[in-house]
C-alpha cells in the first residue's frame, strides 16, 4: 500500500465524515511558508496550518531551543516539583498578558485551557457557597471539542449529539455593528439572574465563525457589566494570540482586562503540544485555604512539559523580535493593498486585522459549514497548490508572518481566480 492507502486504512481524521474520503495529501517536509508532500508536490501554507505556526515550518531557532531542553530536561511531573522553563515561561508570559494576570496554570491545547477556565469559574463561586452553576457565550462561538468547551461553543452541528449532556451556557448576540445595544441588554437580562459564573469571549474575532470580526468598544461595555454583576471574563486567545490581530494579544485593545486568559496553538510556535491558562489574584484566591478539596483539582500528564516551555520561549522571542514585528505590519500591508483588488468582486464584508483578511462570496442562499461550495473551494486551493480552508461562503487567510511577498501574490491571484470560477 502506499502512504495514503495506509492513512485511509489506519487513521481517522478530525472534522472528517470518512464515507467517500479521497487520498489526503502526505506531508513530508516543511519549511517556511511551504510544505512538500510524498510526490514531491508544493504547498503555500496559507492558514499556518490551524494557526499555529506563525514563523513558518522548521524554524531554526526553535528547533534549536528544543534541542538544547532534550539534551538537558526533557520532561519531569509538575506535581510536587517545578522546573526553571515553566518559572521562566511563566514570568515571560506575565510580563506581556494584562496586567492584572498574576497566576500561569499549564496544560496541553486550547479546549482544555478553556476547560480549566470554566471549570475554575463553576469552582470558585461552589467554593464560596454560591449557586452560579450557568456561562454566557457569543452566539456562533467556538471554544473547543472537551465537554465544557464545547458547551460554551455555538456551531450546533459539531455539539448536537451532546445537548443533553452538557452545562448550562445562554447566549448572546456578537456584537459587530449594528447589533452593539442588542448584545448589552441581553446579557444585562442573564447578568441580573445572578446564576452566572462567567462570561467567555474570542477578542475581536470569532476564529471558527469565519473570522467574524467585531470592535472593541462594545466588548469593553459587556466586560464592564460583567464585573458590575461579580461575572469572571475569560478571553478565549486560543487563535488570536501571539500577534495574529497585529498586537501581542487582542486584549492589547482593551483597556478592561478579562479575569482569565486562554492560550495556545501560537504559544510554542507550531512545534509542541501546550497551552496556558492564567488567572487574576481574585480567581487564584478563591482555592487558596486551609480546606485541601478547595484547591483545583485538575491536572495533565504534561503539564508544564519543559521541552514545551524552551519552545515557547523561543517563541516569544521570535514574536516579540524587531524583524517579525515588521513582518506582521508587512503582511497587514499587503492585505490592506489586496482589500482594495477586491473591490468590485462578487465579495461582501471584506475584513482585515492583523494578518487575518477574510470575506464572503456574494452568492444566494445558504452555505453550509462543510457544504459542497466550501469543498470545491478547499480542493480548487489545493490544486493550485495552496492550503486555505473555507468556512461555508467565506474564505480567510492567516498566514505565516514569515511568507514571502511572491508566496502571498500567488495566493491573492488564486483567490481571484477562485471568486471568478465559482461565480461562473
């Protein structure tokens, strides 16, 4: 058999109905905005694959940074001991988040960082003796596939078979324009019950929403209510972390800080496995007793994994580095110039921030998530050698900060070629 034979014979891939499925392309290298397949065919890397590899593939200096930690440390339990990458990561990542954050709770992707932070919420008020047993959430969000997660995202398709099984979440409106005041009141209506634990969000830009994107104004008046009403805040940056919006963090636009922050894909760069939940004082007070089952009990095999933490530091510092810095405005230039060649397209709701530049195809009717146009999209992409993934009628971009001028040309005048093919 051949490598694809075997993959359709051994694996199951995520978000995938397997009845029908075609051969998949077999990745065997990377490098930069580029990934090479078993015959030898090309690939511009159009969303850094999922979002999580800003620097492009095979960056030398993370792969130098994990060299180092595996010829040193390679893992050890974060139960009952610490090691200096997670205090150092921890101090980094501190210095750069809100300034209110004070704790770095570690685990292992985005949904169990949103996990912990809902569960630390249901937590601290059981703590106290206080019934807030329910989570408000943006209509259409999503937050991940674990049970909490998931019951805080929107998409009801990817959720529906567990309906009965999952907490409480009552949602509102996104508030992009027009529906601002919308947005508010219903979320002072649930405030006003008082059984709401937290209120969690993806800053500015719903990621698996089609990039749906919204101001910060309304966000920091819902923030607001939230704290008048004893309601945790808990910033999703899962996706928009990490430079993605053209700030270090989409809360670099407010200036209310959430009370928790989730974090991952970016956070080491694409390499390993790892994510980060922080907290205020006030949360981390809330566990803080004589009383041993107040604490929170929760916990991975890899937490704080230090080969992860020398990468993730590396990666700050990549981020955080003059020459990257100027390729993220270098992108968002690039992007701006193309938002203007789509002028006069079949193309509605033109968007960009940061290194996000997304649209809708000006079609009739509805589109579904996975539907058949979002399919001849993806395989027109990849037959033009280039990975974008559509959601329904819109198509997005989120490339590596790191791509060539060239790379993104070639993949403006495939999405040019596209909007044409499909409108025909």
């Amino acid at each position: 058999m051949t490598w694809a034979e075997k993959d359709l014979e051994y694996n199951w891939h995520p978000y995938t109905q397997h009845k029908g499925l075609e051969a998949l392309p077999v990745i065997v290298k990377g490098e930069g905005e580029f990934l090479w397949d078993v015959d030898g065919k090309r690939y511009i890397d159009g969303i850094a694959s999922w979002w999580v590899n800003p620097f492009g593939h095979s960056h030398p200096v993370l792969a130098e940074a994990i060299y180092r930690q595996l010829r040193t440390l390679e893992h050890v339990l974060f139960g009952g001991f610490t090691h200096v990458k997670a205090i150092e990561l921890s101090e980094k990542l501190l210095g750069l988040l809100p300034s209110n954050q004070k704790k770095i709770f570690y685990s292992d992707n985005g949904s169990t960082a949103v996990e912990i932070a809902i569960k630390a919420s249901l937590q601290f008020f059981y703590n106290r003796g206080e019934k807030r047993t329910k989570v408000i959430a943006f209509e259409n969000a999503f937050h991940g596939d674990t049970f909490g997660a998931m019951a805080a995202s929107g998409i009801s398709f990817f959720t529906e078979a567990f309906r009965h099984s999952l907490i409480q979440v009552e949602r509102i409106p996104v508030p992009v324009a027009g529906r601002e005041q919308e947005s508010l009141s219903r979320f002072e209506a649930l405030a006003k019950t008082g059984e709401f634990a937290c209120f969690i969000f993806e800053p500015l830009v719903l990621g698996a929403a089609g990039m749906q994107m919204y101001e910060a104004a309304p966000l920091e008046a819902l923030l607001a209510m939230a704290e008048r009403f004893g309601i945790f805040s808990i910033a999703d940056e899962v996706m928009t972390g990490f430079g993605k919006t053209g700030r270090t963090f989409a809360c670099d636009y407010l200036s209310r800080p959430p009370a928790m922050v989730c974090l991952s894909k970016a956070l080491t760069g694409g390499t390993i496995p790892m994510a980060v939940t922080s907290f205020s004082q006030e949360v981390f007070d809330g566990f803080y007793s004589d009383e041993v089952h107040r604490a929170l009990f929760h916990g991975h095999t890899f937490t704080a994994n230090p080969t992860g933490c020398a990468a993730a530091l590396a990666a700050v510092d990549l981020l955080l580095s003059e020459v990257m810095q100027e390729n993220v405005a270098r992108v968002n230039r690039s992007h701006r110039r193309f938002e203007q060649r789509l002028k006069g397209k079949k193309v509605k709701n033109v968007r960009v921030l940061g290194v996000i530049l997304a649209f809708e195809l000006d079609l009739d009717g509805a589109h579904d998530y996975y539907g058949s146009l979002r399919n001849r999209l993806y395989r027109f992409f990849i037959e033009k050698g280039i990975v974008l993934r559509p959601v329904g009628n819109t198509v997005y971009l989120l490339p590596p900060y790191t791509i060539s001028d060239e790379s993104l040309e070639t993949i403006y005048a495939a999405v040019l070629e596209a909007i044409d093919a499909v409108i025909v």
